[in-house]
C-alpha cells in the first residue's frame, strides 16, 4: 500500500503559536493532515497577522504563509473560562504546542506540569528562546537576536565584512522543525507506553546546531572560523564568480574536478604549477588563483560557463534571484508552489513527498475566531 500524503490524518493538535517558530510547526503539521486548532487571543489575534501590509483579508502574507489550513479558536486565557474552554480541547488532543513567552504559560496556568497532569496522554512541545534550564532560561529573544548570540551572524558574510544576518529565518523554522521531529518521536513512544510527555525546544539550541560544525572545530581543535561569503573554508574553488552577465557558483570539490576546470579553461599549466596542483596547495595559494579565474568566467555570459561546466562534469549552479527561482522548471516540476483553495494566490508547500506525492496545501489560513466549539473541525 502506497504512504498516504497526509500522514497525520486523525492527529489533533492545539497550536498557541505567534508570529513565526510555533505556526510553522503548526503549519507543518497540518499539512501532513493533523487537525490543526489555532488558540488566538480575541483582540487582534496572532501578532503575525499585522506584521507587514495587508496582502487578503486585512492579514499579512507571512500570517496567510504560517498558518495555512488551521482553524483558528479566539480564548482570552488571561480568564478561568478561556482556560477551561482550552482544556476542554485537550481532552481529545494529541499534541499541544506553544512558542509563549518564557513563564507566560505558567502565570495563565497552563505550563507542562499542570497540563500534563491534567492530559497524560499530550505530548506538550514547549518552545522556548534560550532554552528550558540554564541562567538564561527566562529571556525571551528573536531571531536576529539568536543568530548573533549563537554566532551564525559572526561566521556569514564577507572576509572583510561585517557579521551579517541569514536572509532566512533559519533559528524560527529549525525551530519549528525541531518541534515537529520531537513531536513525532514522542508519539511513536506513546503509542508503546500510553503515556504523553514534555518536547523542549528552543531558538538557542536549534541556532547552537547549526553553528555546530564550527563549535565543534573550535572545541576539540581550537580552530577559530572565519567568513568565506560564498566560499568554503576547506576547498578552492569552490564559491561564486561573476560571469559577464550574471553570478555563477562553480564547486570543485577535489582535484579531479580542478584538473576538468583548468582544461575548460585552457589553463592546463595550473595542474603543473605546484601552487595549484592540490587542495591544500590551492588553499594555500587562494589569492593568487582566484583572481585569474574571476577574470576568465568574466569574459563570456553564464549561459555559456553553465553549459560547458555541466558538460565537462564540474558542478555548478546559477546564482539565481528570488524571480528566477520561482521561474525555473525545477520548482514547476517539483510542484514547490501551491496554489492555496479558494483563494488567488499560491505558497511553497512542504519539501516531502510520499510515494511521489506531495502534501497538499488543504486550506487558507482562518479568520481570526472562525472555529466555534462543539463544531464540526472539518467543516469550513
């Protein structure tokens, strides 16, 4: 039997989530098929909703993005009755999941020990900023925030350039994902024991590992990473080049692939020069070869460098604009964009497919109190 795309199908799960790290674990998991109940405070719900211009229905994209296919339930959870109207949902709940402000849960009453007293079979996935211990447990923070704490902002950017922020929020999703991936693992466990349990995550430790590589060089060999823009720290070349008309990134990730570049290039003598004959030679010797190659890929269009390099086997890529990747036929053959039902506009789906097959996008993102309790969950 062939896997279903919507995997979580029968799921329920109770979402507190703002502006960006808890919906898109929501998101996520709505896609797959779970029942997804927004918890949105009744006076201008999800902060998310107004951040930007408005794109459809007085809401932001990035609120439309976030929080597709959920339904949205307005609870003033400052009152005994938004509580107990919360509590009323967890009943049947398999999943509770909330990135609140550090000790916010526990002032409303609704932290992990009294929830999951309450509801032993949830699986309560609370996430955090700098983590669930620690003297920095009870800070809140943001993503530029944590990507310059953690060191992401020090180790991206230009040599001589300042420390530079992602483009993408990468510390809010991995966040979101870690959640996810937790969340799962904890259902697996629970249906071996009966029993639900609390996932930690939070922004500090999904930042830490994807600062992992270079903390792990730092700690067990004292090397201290430096900025490579497009490059890589342990092969040359391997970064990006102005061809005539556009950016190019070409990666020669070991010697047989130089020795195919130089030849394309009619600089075999490279291959003789002891300078450039190897990678640590060329690591070495960076900055006397790579302005030759800069000059070279400069002379003709990338057209014409992407056509012979992926000829001649050297791997190599576009540098393509936000435009030109909604443009390209990989993302129309993938199917990465969605057009959202009953709606004018599309949004990138879920990169997972099951058997071939992607999840599809079921919904747009509700209005704001539009779920009344005691209702039909899959009536829209």
């Amino acid at each position: 039997m062939p896997l279903s795309a919507k995997p979580l199908t029968g799921i329920k799960v109770v979402e507190l989530g703002q502006v960006l790290a808890g919906p898109f674990a929501g998101a996520i998991l709505a896609d797959l098929g779970a029942t997804v109940i927004k918890v949105e405070k009744p006076e201008g719900g999800d902060d998310a909703r107004q951040m930007g211009q408005a794109f459809r229905d007085g809401d932001a994209l990035i609120f439309k993005d976030f929080n597709r296919g959920k339904r949205s339930l307005a609870l003033d959870l400052k009152s005994p009755s938004g509580v107990a109207a919360l509590h009323a949902e967890l009943a049947d709940a398999d999943i509770l999941l909330h990135n609140l402000r550090p000790g916010a849960a526990e002032a409303l009453g609704i932290g992990a020990a009294a929830v999951t007293a309450a509801h032993p079979r949830l699986i309560y996935c609370e996430m955090g900023a700098f983590g669930h211990a620690g003297p920095l447990a009870g800070r809140p923070g943001y993503e530029p925030l944590l990507q310059a704490y953690c060191g992401l902002s020090a180790i991206t950017g230009a040599p001589d350039g300042p420390p530079t922020r992602m483009g993408a929020s990468v510390v809010d999703q991995g966040t979101g994902m870690w959640t996810v991936i937790g969340a799962l693992a904890a259902l697996a466990e629970r249906g071996r024991t009966g029993q639900g349990g609390v996932v930690n995550t939070s922004l500090y430790e999904t930042a830490t590992m994807w600062a992992g590589q270079k903390l792990s060089a730092f700690v067990n060999t004292g090397e201290l990473p430096v900025r490579h823009a497009s490059g890589h720290p342990a092969f040359v070349p391997y970064q990006g080049f102005d061809a005539a008309d556009a950016p190019i990134l070409v990666c020669c990730g070991n010697d047989r692939l130089f020795a195919k570049f130089a030849r394309l290039l009619d600089r075999a003598g490279w291959l003789d020069d002891p300078r450039f004959a190897t990678n640590r030679a060329r690591l070495t010797h960076q900055a006397a070869l790579l302005p030759d190659i800069q000059a070279l890929l400069g002379q003709r269009p990338r057209a014409h460098w992407l056509a012979a390099l992926e000829a001649t086997g050297v791997p190599c890529a576009p540098i393509n604009t936000i435009p030109e990747l909604a443009a390209d036929p990989q993302t129309m053959a993938l199917g990465l964009l969605q057009d959202v039902p009953g709606t004018d506009y599309a949004l990138v789906a879920m990169p997972i497919s099951f058997d071939g097959t992607r999840p599809a996008i079921a919904a747009p993102a509700p209005a704001l109190g539009e779920y009344r309790q005691g209702t039909s969950i899959t009536a829209r």
